[in-house]
C-alpha cells in the first residue's frame, strides 16, 4: 500500500488548537538535525511537505499533515535539546513538546527519530526514559541510514538496543531510515498501514500494550 495524497494543514503551538479530528495521529520528534522534515518528506512523497533547513531547530511549532484524504494524520513537533536557543525557548518548546504528547489524545503512536551515526546520547534516552514512564506508545526511528555503510549502521542499532535492553524489559519497534536512499519507507508505511486496520476494525492497536521501563532493572543500577 502507499499513500494517496498530503497535504500540510496547519501549525501552532497549543496542541488545544490541533485539528478536531477523529482519526490516527503519527507524530515525529528527535534531536535538532535529525532529518526530521526530511523524513516527513520522504513518506508523503514531496520535496517541500515539511520544511527542511541547514539550520538545526527550525521547527517552531506543532505542524499537522492531512494524510489519504484526511483519514490519518502525520505531525512534525518541534526538536528537542538544540543548545543554541536560550533557557528560557528551551522551556517553551519543552512545554509545547510535553503538553501534545501527554495531552492529545489522538496520538497513536510517536516515532522518536535517532541519527545512526551517533553512540547512545544520554538525552535521547532520557527522553525514551520519560516516554515510558507515562506509557506513551512510540517507535524509535534511525535516521541517515545512506551515511553510514550497512554494517556499521546495523552495528550501531545494535548498541542501542543492547544500552536500551539494560532497562527495558520490552523494546520498542525499530526502523531503519534514509531519506536520500527512501530506505526504511515501506517499513513505516506498513507499520502505520497495519494499526489504522486495526483501529478501523475496532481491535485494540498492538502499540497500546504496556511499554515501560524496568523498575527492578533500574532499582539494580542505582
């Protein structure tokens, strides 16, 4: 299956605002740079669906896509720890980030976008830490897959997952991307594809299931 038709709907920084809709919410965060828009770019099939910068931190507010005719939804929400805003920016966006994700009900699921270039980043786990705590279903999507040869981006993963499995007892879904190269596409097509059936035939999406750090394997560390 592929997508029909995008179309960019509106931006704001209330998630009060967002559109009131009854239908599957996808959103995408990560890491400034990350290749966010890229990404968003890639799936709806369009250079210019989501804007894409050399300046990291572009992304000011909580941007909605109307997906095959509106019956789903992609967002691209703000990047999170860009150090180049001041104290109090990083507290707004955090404000507007944290408001969406616990408050919008119409979420299904987050993909939490991870450049595969990089060692385990002790944000980006924080951050995967918080998500668990408040049982917020995502996904955890590696991105420049075409930076990296095959082998050292498979053995990347690999080390994240083995830092991740020192906490989780269960690990969330794993894609593998690039925007330049479409890697990854079909996966995550496929993926959101498969719980708007379910949705659709009124099953309980798989990505509901309890998603939460280990509360014995962090008690061991500490």
């Amino acid at each position: 299956m592929d997508i029909k038709n995008a179309k960019y709907e509106i931006s704001n920084a209330d998630y009060r605002k967002c559109p009131a809709i009854n239908v599957p919410e996808y959103a995408f965060i990560g890491r400034s740079n990350v290749g966010k828009s890229s990404l968003i770019n890639m799936i709806g099939k369009s250079k210019s669906l989501a804007k894409t910068s050399q300046k990291p931190g572009k992304t000011l507010l909580i941007n909605h896509f109307k997906m095959d005719n509106g019956t789903w939804y992609m967002v691209d929400l703000p990047g999170y720890g860009y150090a180049a805003r001041g104290k109090e920016q990083r507290s707004q966006f955090s404000k507007i980030i944290q408001e969406y994700i616990l408050g919008r009900e119409q979420l299904t699921c987050l993909f939490v976008l991870i450049d595969i270039r990089h060692s385990p980043q002790k944000i980006d786990l924080e951050f995967l830490r918080w998500l668990g705590e408040h049982q917020v279903p995502f996904a955890i999507v590696f991105t420049k897959a075409d930076k990296e040869g095959p082998n050292a981006g498979k053995k990347k993963v690999e080390e994240y997952k083995k830092v991740l499995k020192k906490e989780w007892e269960e690990l969330p879904p794993v894609f593998i991307t690039s925007s330049e190269k479409w890697t990854g596409r079909e996966e995550l097509l496929d993926y959101i594809f498969s719980i708007n059936k379910e949705i659709a035939e009124g099953e309980k999406p798989h990505i509901e299931e309890e998603l939460k750090p280990d509360a014995e394997k962090n008690a061991a560390e500490i």
